[in-house]
C-alpha cells in the first residue's frame, strides 16, 4: 500500500498589522483533489516554502509605511511646541511619545498605541487652541468696540467744550449788559471775556496760516536753536505732524506770556523801561514777603501806581510790536496756506498782540490780584492732580518715556483770582487747556 501524505492549502504570510484579508480555510467535510496525493507523486521537497526576498520586501514596506505615519504625527507636535517651548506638560507628554517610538518609553512595543495616543494629544491641543482663538477674538472685538467708544467719546465732550465756551462767552456779555459798572471798576466778566477771546483768535490764528509742511531748501545753520528743539518733533520718519497746530498754539501763548501776560509790566513807553522794570521787581518783591494781611494793601498800591504812571505809558505799541516780530520770525521755516492767509495771518497775529496788551492792563487795574497761571512745569504730571486748575482740550500718543494721562503740554493758561478781601482764597475763573497723552 503507497504511503500518502497529508499537505494542507499554504496561505501567504502577511504581517499581524497587513490590511489584506485572509482566504477561509476549506470546510472540514470538504475533499480537494490537493488532501490526498500519493507521496510518490510529489516533486522533490522544498527546502523554503516562502521566498526570502519578498519576505524582506513585506517588511520593508511596512516598516515604510510605520515611518510615514509616525512622522506627519510628529510633525503635527513639532508645530505645537514651536508655539509654546517652554511648555512643561507639554514637553512631558511628547517626550514620553518619543520615547515609545524610540524603544526608551514604555510603549515602545506597540507603535499603534502611540500614534493613537499622538492623536488625541493633537486632537486635545487642536481644542485647546481653537479656544484660545475664539477667546482671542472676543478680546480683539471688544477692544475695537471700547476704542470706538472712547473716539466718540471725545468728539462728543470736544463738542460740548464749544458749545460751553460760547455760553460762558454769551453770559459775560449779558453780565456787562445787566450790571451797571462805575468808568474805573473792572468786572470779572470782562476780563474773562477778553481771556476767552484771545484764546480762541490764537487757535483760528494756527489753523488758518500755517500747513503742515516745511518750507523747501532750509537752511539748517540759519536756525536757531530755540528753532531745532521747537520742529524736532517733525523731521525724521516718525515726524509727528498731526501735533503741529497745538504745538504752535503752545509757542504762542509762551511767548505772548513771557512778553506780556505773565508779567507785572506798567507798560511805560521807551525812554523809561528801567522805571518800569523797576516798579516791576519792587511789586513782585512785596507779593513774595509781604505777610498775607498786608496783600490788600499791595493791591492799593499798585493800582495807584498804574494812574500815577498813566502819563508815561506806552500805549500799548512796543510790546506788542516785539511780541508779534519774535513769533512770526520763529515759524518763518512753515510754509504757509498761500498768499492770501500768510497776509491774514500777520493781522490776526497783530491783533492778537495787541489784545494781550489789552488783557494784561485789564487785569493789571482790577480791585483784585487777577493773573494768567502758565503751568509750564507740569509736563509729565498727571492731569488728574491738576483737576481744580486744568482741564484736557487734546491729546496725543504717548511715547516709549511718556505716561498715559499725563500733562504733554500747555496750550493756554488758567485765569486766576485772588480776592483783595481774602488774599488767601484761590478762585479759577478759567482753567488751563492742556495737551494729554493717551
């Protein structure tokens, strides 16, 4: 009887992790023409039933595909922590994934289970950031919305200061209307009309004359250096332009209350300036030492020196004239509007010299100590230390050494009374208008 041998179907051999499917075995009670073969009948045994090179190349490719996968997992992780480096827990989490792969951590021995655990990690961080997005916005959004709030804000209040200038302009004419006056008193009201006035005319003065552009071919050496330090806030790349008009606004009100409104002048024409300057140091000396019971003797006195010296006064011409030449020479480096408004623009300048002229011996003859408070050395306070006395008519950006809300600089004064009853008491009738940082 010939020996016959049993050979069973061979499948091919696929890795554990191969998506391919495996063919079903035979069912039990199925005979294939291959279960029974006479062993005679076979061809010599074959010493590899599976080839090697494709044994290889099987594991080759999976090993390829592995690769593939793992590195778009980690290439998702490496943008992640390129955003947050010094993220502990993140850190710790991805070094323990790279350790799984890199045969260091504990689960080196299944790759799928830490490319799973890559995934929700990612899936995780991706959450997390879109959350961080979507709360990001919302602040972005609610920033625009409270900047338009505050812009509005502002014109509103700019509004409102004009609309309150002009009623406090309509009030003090009503009051020299109703309140009958003797020839030699001087109101309140008149002062603070005048005051006004002047304040305004040197704004229409800026805005009307000056553009906001040097003239051409400036001579650097000719300027002075008074000049220099003035227009260095507009030259260079980062050239503030936009302040131009409030700056040259401050510059006027400077000089006119160096020249005139700051002073304790009598205005005595040439001939007699050492008297003047005299009367000058002898009323500022008494106001320094005098106790404050004898202030209203002082103010007695300096009105009778104002009629005693009537006779020599200058008529308001000197002043005024030097006032006007030092301030249009000093922006003679702006180009102007044109023709027209550079001609304009000298009798608006001219007018308003001689108006401080006129306001500086208005309140020069008043029963009271009237005074212009300039609040030059408040720059880089803050404003709201200054609320009784100053209030905010602009503002600017701060730069990388200014404070926000603090003083920038001054556009006009305040307007000051001590009464002669009560030397003591302070009364602001106007505030200071000032420039403020943002």
């Amino acid at each position: 009887m010939k020996q016959t041998s049993i050979i069973t179907s061979a499948y091919p051999l696929t890795h554990p992790q191969s998506t391919g499917s495996r063919p079903p075995p035979p069912a039990a009670d199925t005979m294939s023409d291959i279960d029974y073969v006479d062993s005679g009948d076979l061809p010599p045994r074959q010493q590899h039933l599976i080839d090697e090179q494709l044994l290889k190349r099987m594991f080759k490719d999976q090993n390829e595909q592995l690769k593939v996968t793992v590195k778009a997992e980690l290439n998702k992780h490496a943008s992640l922590a390129t955003a947050a480096p010094n993220d502990k827990a993140y850190m710790r989490q991805t070094s323990g994934i790279w350790g799984d792969f890199m045969g260091r951590g504990t689960g080196y021995q299944n790759p799928q289970g830490a490319t799973d655990q890559l995934a929700q990690n990612n899936q995780q961080l991706r959450k997390a950031n879109e959350k961080l997005q979507s709360e990001a916005y919302t602040a972005e959004q609610h920033i625009e919305r409270l900047t338009s709030e505050i812009t509005a804000a502002r014109r509103e209040l700019s509004i409102e200061r004009v609309n309150n200038q002009e009623l406090k302009e309509r009030l003090a004419n009503l009051r020299l209307m109703l309140v009958p006056r003797s020839e030699d008193q001087v109101s309140d009201s008149e002062v603070q009309r005048k005051f006004t006035a002047l304040r305004s005319l040197i704004t229409r003065l800026v805005r009307a004359t000056w553009a906001k552009r040097f003239k051409n071919n400036i001579d650097d050496m000719a300027l002075s250096n008074g000049q220099r330090e003035f227009f260095r806030h507009f030259t260079g790349a980062d050239a503030q332009w936009k302040t131009l008009h409030n700056r040259l606004r401050f510059f006027v009100f400077y000089s006119l209350h160096q020249a005139m409104l700051g002073r304790s002048y009598y205005t005595l024409r040439e001939g007699y300036k050492s008297i003047d300057s005299n009367l000058e140091s002898v009323e500022v000396f008494m106001r320094e030492h005098l106790p404050e019971e004898g202030r209203g003797l002082l103010i007695d006195w300096r009105i009778a020196t104002m009629k005693a010296t009537e006779h020599f006064r200058d008529d308001k011409q000197y002043l005024p004239l030097a006032a006007k030449g030092q301030i249009w020479d000093f922006f003679s480096v702006l180009q102007t509007n044109g023709p027209a408004a550079e001609e304009k623009g000298r009798q608006m300048l001219e007018q308003i010299c001689t108006d401080a002229a006129d306001l500086t011996l208005l309140m020069r003859k008043a029963k009271d100590h009237l005074y212009i408070n300039g609040f030059f050395t408040t720059g880089g306070e803050l404003v709201s230390e200054y609320d009784s006395y100053i209030e905010e008519e602009a503002s600017e950006a701060a730069g990388s050494t200014n404070k926000p809300q603090t003083i920038a600089y001054v556009l006009f004064g305040a307007l000051v009374k001590n009464p002669k009853e009560n030397p003591k008491d302070i009364r602001v009738l106007e505030k200071a208008q000032v420039v403020v940082y943002e």
